[in-house]
C-alpha cells in the first residue's frame, strides 16, 4: 500500500486504539487469521518521528538523547530480518513503542519531538548514532533503572564493552520516581512454580547479587525437594514483577 500528497493518512485500527501512519509503505498479509501489518520506513527520519517512548514536553536535550539512542538501537537490528512478522524491529515494547503519526500529531507538544529528531540528523542522508567499533550499538533504556544500571552481562550473561554499571540516585528519588524508587509486588504458586519449571514451591532464596544490587541467581526449591536456579532477570521476567532489584518479604 502506497500513498502520496502532503495530507495522506492512513488509520489503522489495532488493539489497544488506532495508529495513524502518514510516512513509508505499508505491507498488509493476512497470516494464521491474524493481520499483520509492516511499516517501511527511512531510519534517518521517519521511523523516529514515530516513537513514543518519553513525553514530547520534556527537555530538548532530553529528546535528542532518546532519538539518538532510539536510531542506534533500530541500526543495530536491521542486520537481521524476521521472518515472524517480516520485519527488523517490533513497534511495541518487545523493540521499541511506535505509533506512527500518532506521536508527531500529539495536540501542542507532537511537533517538539519531531524538531528534536530532526537535530540529531547532519544532513539529508546522515544522522547522530552511538558506535563502538564502527557498528552501531544497541542502544538499551529504560524508565528506571533501580538506583544502577546493570551491565549486558549483569542483565542477560553476555558482555558488550559498551555498557558499564554506574549510579542513578535519580532512581531512588520518590519525587522523581514515585512508581518504582519503591514498590512491592505479589505473585502467586501456580506462576513461581511455572518460572522455575518445577510442580511447587516450598521456598525462594536469592543466592547472589550484582554490583548494583540487582538479584543476578535466586533459587527455588520444591516441596519434593527439587530445586533450581534462575536468573534474576529471567525470574523478573516469569513472574511478573517490575524489576529484578527486590527482596523477599
């Protein structure tokens, strides 16, 4: 599907409310009664122009940074295409939140990220992206980083020369960060035992912290006296819980 003139736009309705895409081509394929839907679009701009992942009132400085980082992690993936959805990144969390025209035409504000993502380009054909060793990085972020970040290794067990743990006090800051600086959380049996692949749990034990304080092995032992290790991120992850900066009540 192709379109042109300066005010084409197409709405797409997808769960959760409807996307507006004004840029690039888009390829409809209807697979296993699903629609997917692909959006082709240039790096250099018009992909970023549609990422929501921070709100376009903040700083300028603040934008510039997310829409750099924001290019340097889509480079970093288009060396591999996806036969899932034929595509390179996803436009939801699993990557990074796209929304199309949907974040340029944000009432008041929308027009401040796509000015910040215009600064960040050189000229017509180059833009600002993080490289280490030539290549671009992938970039990661996040919200709240629970007072450190964590390095690669620290969070999935493989080391990039890139990522170094330091402080965020910032994290910890309730009037910064009245969501997470601190929060509790509750699972239930039934999705412990599924995290650790065993039929129950008797008992949780966090074996081993990071430098930054992150839970990096927690141990699960079964009322049949089982027991297996996780990864603190891949627990986290199982179990629902917003970060792997916890302990257990």
């Amino acid at each position: 599907m192709r379109w042109s003139g300066p005010d084409a736009l197409i709405a797409v309705g997808l769960p959760g409310g409807t996307v507006k895409y004004r840029y690039g081509q888009i390829q409809i394929r209807l697979a296993k009664g699903a629609m997917e839907v692909t959006n082709s679009l240039s790096i250099h701009d018009e992909y970023l122009w549609g990422i929501a992942e921070m709100s376009s009132a903040w700083p300028s400085a603040v934008l510039e940074a997310q829409a750099i980082a924001s290019r340097s992690y889509a480079l970093a993936k288009i060396k591999v295409l996806r036969t899932s959805c034929d595509c390179h990144v996803y436009s939801h969390i699993s990557d990074q939140n796209f929304v199309g025209f949907s974040k340029e035409s944000e009432r008041k504000v929308g027009h401040l990220w796509k000015a910040a993502v215009t600064r960040t380009n050189i000229d017509s054909s180059t833009s600002l992206a993080i490289l280490s060793n030539g290549k671009p990085i992938q970039a990661f972020y996040f919200s709240s980083s629970g007072g450190a970040t964590q390095t690669t290794k620290d969070a999935w067990g493989q080391a990039t020369s890139y990522t170094q743990s330091v402080a965020d006090p910032a994290g910890l800051d309730p009037k910064l960060n009245p969501r997470f600086a601190q929060w509790s959380a509750t699972t239930t049996q039934a999705l412990a035992a599924a995290a650790f692949l065993l039929p129950d749990i008797l008992s949780l034990e966090i074996i081993s912290r990071n430098s930054a304080g992150a839970v990096t092995y927690i141990k699960g032992t079964s009322s049949n006296g089982s027991t297996k290790l996780l990864r603190g991120d891949t627990f986290r992850s199982r179990v629902k819980i917003p970060s792997p900066y916890f302990s257990l009540a």
